[in-house]
C-alpha cells in the first residue's frame, strides 16, 4: 500500500508541476508568493526579501511584507530600499502602514531585511535578478540564497522551488533541489505513512528516494496541508482517502 501511494503521491505533484509550466502567467498565492509576472521581472528585490521573510509568520504576511514597506517608501524602486538605514526598517517592523507590526521578530527580521537590501546593493548591482538570471545550477542558485542572512535550507530550497516551477527560471541539476519541509508537508508525510514522524531530515530524505531527480517537486503536498489535511483534517475532500493510512 506504502508504493502505491508514494505512485499517486508523485503523480499528484507532478501533474500540478506541468500544469503550472503550461501556465505563461502564473497564478497568485502559489505557496503564498502573491507576485505576479510583471512585478517580478519589473521587481525583483520584492521577491526576494518577501523569501527572506519567510520565516514563523503565514506565508501570505511574509511575502507581502515589502510590499508593505514600499507604502512607507513612497514606492517599489529598489533605490528606494537601499537608501534606509537599519533603524529606518526596525521602526517600519515595529508599526507599519497599518499600524500594525510587520513580523513576529521585528528586531531580527528588519536587521534581516536591511542586511538583504545591501547584499543585493553590493553582490548584485542593485539587481536581484542577478541571482538567477544566468542559468544557474541549483547547487550554485541555493548556495547564492543562503548567503543572505537569515536564509537557510529550507528557504533556500522554496526560493528555487518557486523561481523554477512559478516563474520557469532556467536552473540546471534540479537534483540538488529538496523539499521545503516545512509544518504542512511534514503533517501529510507522516499522516500518509510516507515517514514514521515528523521531522524535517527524514521527510527530506524521503522525498530524495521517491523522486532523486528533483526531490523538491514533491513540495506540491505543501497544498494538501494547506487545504486539506489540517489540524482538524477534511479527509472526505481528499483524493487520496481511500488508500490514506490517516495517521492522525
């Protein structure tokens, strides 16, 4: 039963793969990214430090994070960015257009943000687009994400993800791109019966055996945990109910 799901299970990530590589505008909300075609190739900077953002907070606030500074900046320009200081950024976290706080680690995460306007200023001409433009492998696309502070595995691997099936970034050697095993697909892996519990090695390692030629297509299960396979699971709307162990 095991192999028949992990079957279903690949081909459920990889019928949603081609689908969005068949998409010339990709939709909003893919894993919460709300940038569409034009603002990415217009903005780059946006994308990649709503990426930076990505961390303990949903998804949908992270990434429309700069988008929200850019209110207080007046506009998305990344001169605009690049002209601030630390301070500028951690009292725009502390209370934003809003009013409201923009993070949960407003301290962290401004230093963070700071920290990825620069690197963007200095290792990359002020062009965020820099960083995957010239048709990287994934292994020296995932090393440049993780020289930002505060980017480790798995935003790193997302980032890929995303620029690779959303905006069909040319990256070599998707092999070394793992899943993002992240709350949600550590929740359907092991409800599935895929890991034998929750922890991010183990379902990374999974994923590398049921798909070694690009492991991070099987993040696509990211949605199931989003929609339905839940705290309190809609197993009845799932199309894997019947074959589902329903660890739960």
């Amino acid at each position: 039963m095991t192999k028949e799901l992990e079957k279903k299970v690949l081909e459920y990530c990889k019928k949603i793969y081609e689908l969005s590589l068949s998409d010339e505008h990709p939709s909003e909300n893919v894993e919460g990214e709300p940038s569409g075609i034009l603002e990415f190739k217009k903005y780059p900077h946006i994308f990649m430090l709503g990426a930076i953002m990505d961390r303990q907070i949903p998804a949908e606030q992270a990434w429309e994070l700069p988008r929200k500074v850019a209110i207080c900046l007046g506009g998305k320009d990344f001169s605009l960015y690049v002209n601030q200081t630390q301070e500028y950024y951690y009292k725009i976290f502390k209370k934003g257009p809003d009013g409201k706080s923009l993070h949960r680690f407003n301290k962290t995460m401004a230093e963070c943000f700071y920290e990825g306007v620069q690197d963007i200023k200095n290792k990359y001409d002020g062009d965020a687009s820099k960083i995957w433009n010239d048709n990287p492998t994934a292994e020296q696309l995932i090393k440049r994400l993780e020289e930002f502070k505060g980017v480790g595995q798995k935003i790193s691997t997302m980032t890929a993800n995303i620029l690779q099936r959303v905006y069909n970034i040319s990256i070599s050697d998707l092999s070394y791109i793992d899943i993002s095993a992240d709350v949600l697909v550590m929740r359907v892996f092991k409800r599935m019966g895929l890991v034998p519990l929750e922890d991010n090695k183990t379902v990374i390692e999974k994923a590398r055996q049921m798909n070694p030629e690009f492991p991070g297509i099987l993040d696509y299960v990211w949605g199931l945990g989003k929609t339905i396979c839940k705290s309190n699971p809609l197993c009845e709307e799932c199309e894997f109910n019947e074959i589902c162990p329903k660890n739960i």
